[in-house]
C-alpha cells in the first residue's frame, strides 16, 4: 500500500458559491492491490455536478471535488490488477468501489451494493473521502475502469460514463428490436436516450414539452416527435408503446398518468432522471394497462462495456461542446448547466495546463 501521495484539483469549498472553485492539494485514499491510478485527461459536466456542488441533493463533504464522467490513463496499477495496464485509456464512471461479495454484486448489479461509493462526495470504509474528476488524477478499484474503445475520442467519451450509461442500460434491459419506446425529455440523458434506443432496433417516440426540439428529436433518431403542450397529445398513443423512458429533469407539471396512459399492457415506465422536487403517483391511473412504474441507476460493468463497444460500432456521438478547464472554464460550464444553455454535454479538456 502507498501512503501520502498527493493529487490536485479544482474543489467547491461554499455552497452558495459553488461556481466559484479552488484549486487544492488532496490526499487519495491509500493504494491497494486491486486499484489503479488514472491521470485524467477530460471530464464531463453532469448535472450530478450541479445539484452535489450546490447542495441541493444535501449537504456535501467540503471541500468536495465534483465530476465523474473521467477519460485518463493508467499511470500505476496495484499488483493484483489484471484488466489494465500502465499506458490504456481507460474511462471511469460514478461509482468507484464496491464490496464485490454481497448478493447483489454476485448477482451482477454491483451499482445497488449497499456498501457502494461514489466517485466523489463519498467515504471509504477507511473513513478516506472520495474526489471527483476536475483533479490532475483519480484512485480507484480496477473493476470500475473501463478500456475506452479507439474509435472513440475522449471528449465523445466522456459522458457516456454516466449520463450514456444512465440511459443505455435501462433500455437494454428492457427492450428488444421492433419494440415502441417513447423517451421524455430532450436534454443531456434523453439526447441519448433516443440515440441508444434507435442503436438498439427500436421504434423511437420522442417527447418535449418544447416544439422547437422536434429537429432535434429527429435528427438524433427518433421516428416521431410528440408535442407534449399540444390538445389531446397522448390520445392516439393510448396502450402503443412497450416502455417508456424519463429523462425529465423537473417535475413541474409533470403527470405520470398521461404517460403511463400510453403504455401496452404490463409495460413499463422507468425514471433515469432526479428531479429535484418530487412527483406524485395516483395508483389508480396504473390499473388500466397493469403498467409499472421502475426506476434505473447508471449500469453494471458489462452494460457499461458493452455501451461503449457499441458505441464505436454504431458511430454514436454525443451532441457535447468542449471547454479548457480552468476556474474561469469551470466557472462557464457550471453555469452554462444551470442555465439551461448546455446543448447537449459539456466535457473538460486540456487538463495537461492545469496540472503537471
């Protein structure tokens, strides 16, 4: 095990200001046999960023350095890792660690092990807090890296390793080719909602309270587009569609019922996005199709593995803008994300300026 290394990074230190960042010296968790020390070289802004920073998922662990969407390379491997080398490319997500011995990590659904951790905002059973990805580096167990395939460029990477994966792996848990899969919502997870869903042989049903989205449904893959402000809009999809997928990032005015109204019997309706303020049920709008209301958390290793190999296959890309980090460029991003002015990621570049 090594002890005292120190990475650095950019870390909110006030809450009301948490576009504001500093740069920081910390000290990683120690070094064991099974982790790996990633240099990264890009990171993606997720809006897990924003809520975390700014406490409104709750009272973070401050100084706490955000971003879990990380593309680097292996710089050092423990002696009991086999998955990687010194040299690759790897990509790490928003889990970094988890028992691997519980049930559910046996059963290959290690992202709901009750003893999980976090990328970031998080403590080892050592009591060691976990940093995020706006830092000159990451520690973490080998079986939450991931080998980026080459025909991928880190920037279009990166945000595959939450919001891509948050999307991918309900809809290929839960779909098969020809199925109807409607997709709610239009902004950094529904954008590739609707591209995995048309990547996996469905028939796509776009979403949006914003008409002005429809070239954009359209252009990313989805066969029809559904003006949710529109007289009656649900009325010809009644008992059509085989799953639907919410990515909706407010619940304002948002009524599950219309929704689940449009579903075949005992089909299905799974939130991948977290509003912020909840929404409410009314079970009496699920009896009429025997529907279910599910929810979906990122994506196992194997999802994540496959999503990405996929990915290069399919020649998916994200609609993602670049943005040097810095204070002043993590500043821009930040607020960019709060102010709805991001179409549809952003990913951090140029980390070689920043850190040695």
């Amino acid at each position: 095990m090594t002890q005292g290394d120190q990475f650095e990074g950019f870390a909110v230190t006030d809450p009301k200001n948490f576009t504001d960042v500093t740069k920081i010296k910390f000290t990683p968790k120690t070094f064991e046999e099974y982790d790996i020390d990633v240099k990264i070289h890009a990171c993606g802004v997720c809006g897990s960023d924003v809520h975390t920073a700014s406490g409104a998922w709750g009272e973070a662990m401050l100084p706490v350095i955000v971003g879990h969407e990380i593309i680097g390379e292996v710089v050092k491997v423990g002696s009991k890792v086999t998955t990687v080398k010194n040299g690759d490319r790897v990509g790490v997500g928003a889990q970094v660690w988890a028992c691997l011995k519980c049930d559910v990590c046996k059963s290959g659904e290690e992202t709901y092990c009750p003893h999980l951790i976090n990328t970031y905002n998080d403590k080892y059973p050592d009591g060691s807090i976990s940093y995020g990805g706006y830092s000159s580096h990451i520690r973490v167990h080998e079986y939450f890296t991931f080998k980026i395939p080459e025909k991928l460029s880190s920037e279009n990477a990166a945000p595959m390793l939450c919001a891509g994966i948050t999307t991918y792996a309900p809809l290929k848990k839960n779909t098969r080719p020809g199925m109807k899969v409607g997709i709610v919502g239009i902004g950094g997870l529904g954008h590739f909602a609707i591209m995995w869903a048309r990547a996996l042989g469905c028939e796509v049903f776009s979403f949006s309270r914003t008409d002005s989205k429809k070239k954009t449904a359209l252009e990313l893959g989805a066969d029809h587009f559904v003006d949710t402000t529109a007289k009656d809009w649900n009325k010809d999809l009644q008992f059509k569609l085989d799953l639907i997928l919410s990515c909706a990032s407010s619940s304002k005015d948002f009524s599950i019922g219309e929704y689940t109204s449009m579903l075949t019997i005992g089909g299905k309706f799974i939130s991948a996005g977290i509003p912020e303020a909840p929404f409410s049920v009314n079970p009496v709008d699920l009896l009429k199709n025997a529907c279910y209301l599910g929810s979906s958390h990122l994506g196992n290793r194997q999802e994540m593995i496959e999503m990405l190999n996929l990915a290069a296959e399919k020649n998916v890309t994200c609609w993602n803008e670049t943005i040097p980090i810095s204070k002043a460029g993590i500043k821009e991003a930040l607020e960019k994300n709060c102010q709805n002015k991001v179409r549809y990621r952003i990913t951090l570049t140029d980390y070689d300026k920043q850190f040695e």
